[in-house]
C-alpha cells in the first residue's frame, strides 16, 4: 500500500492519486482505494474506483467522516484501521492506494499529522504531494523537509515527493533547491 497525503488541501494530491491507481491497476496489481476520512458528498473517490479494478464499493472505500476525524481523532482512527483491514480481505487487493483528506470548509492544522498518523496505523508508506502555487523552490524544500519529519514522527516513511503546481520557470529551481534539501 502507500498512502498519498499533502500539507495543505487543494493542492494537486487528488490527481497524484489517480495516477498511481491508474499506473497500479495497469500493471494488473488487484489495486483498490481507501479514503480514511472523506465527506459523503464529495465525488472523486467514484473517480478512484472507477480506476480501480478490485471492485469495490464507495463504502468499502470509505473509513470515517471528516467531522469524526476532527472531533474524535483516536476512535476515528481505530475505526479506520478496522475498515481497512475489512476491506482489503474482502477485495482481496494486491495493492491500496490510500488518500488523505481533503480540503473542507473548516480549516483544521492537525489534519496533516492526522493523516501521516493514519499512514503509520495502516503500515504504509507515503507519497507527499506538495505545490509550487505562491512558493519559491527554498520555501517549497522547506516545506517538503517539515512535512517528512511529520511524517517520520509519525512512525511512517516518505518514499516519494510529488511537485504539483510548478511553471516550466519552476522546474529546474525547485528540483535543485529539493536535491540540495537531502
């Protein structure tokens, strides 16, 4: 499994996503998608599962409510945990690409340590996404340096960063500010 969260919402961590499910179920991997906290109302998880192949359904793909992760963060990720593990026996997947959440109307700091806490409870890996938008390539390393030690603390790793929102002025200062960041 690997999990794709990012620092902030908005950001692009939703098209890294579908890629990766994409890349993983045209490999011929049993891939499925899990949502840990995610609104009913929202609509890319049919996105994800449509790209998906394990056949699963939007609530096998689904763990807790945002509002629940906001307010009940230890029972929400117990919950999660159990979901999950549920879900992956029943599709019998080979892979799972796991997605934090996203952005809400109610702005909530420790959503990012939150979703890195939820990587650690599943045993996976992390895919950061992280945008260029309003960021110079020192302020972005910086960003990417904060949010691995998030996850690290966490209990988990960072196995892979992806730069989202970068001009084609950007690329090459952000990809030397990122190797000069370690």
């Amino acid at each position: 499994s690997v999990t794709i969260i990012s620092p902030e919402a908005a950001n692009g961590r939703n098209v890294v996503a579908l890629g990766v499910v994409n890349a993983l179920a045209s490999s011929g991997k049993k891939t499925a998608v899990f949502r840990p906290a995610v609104c009913k109302k929202e609509t890319f998880t049919d996105v994800l599962l449509a790209a998906a192949n394990t056949g699963e359904t939007r609530e096998q793909a689904t763990g807790v409510c945002p509002k629940r992760a906001r307010e009940d963060k230890g029972g929400a990720r117990a919950d999660i945990v159990a979901t999950y593990h549920e879900t992956l026996a029943e599709t019998e997947a080979e892979a799972a690409v796991i997605v934090g959440t996203d952005k809400s109307a109610i702005n909530d700091p420790s959503l990012f340590s939150f979703n890195a806490d939820v990587a650690a409870d599943l045993a996976s890996p992390v895919f950061l996404a992280v945008c260029t938008i309003n960021r110079t390539p020192e302020q972005l390393a910086a960003t990417v340096a904060a949010s691995i030690a998030t996850v690290e603390a966490a209990g988990t790793k960072v196995i892979g960063v992806f730069v989202t929102g970068a001009e084609d002025d950007q690329v090459t200062p952000s990809k030397e500010a990122l190797a000069d960041a370690g």
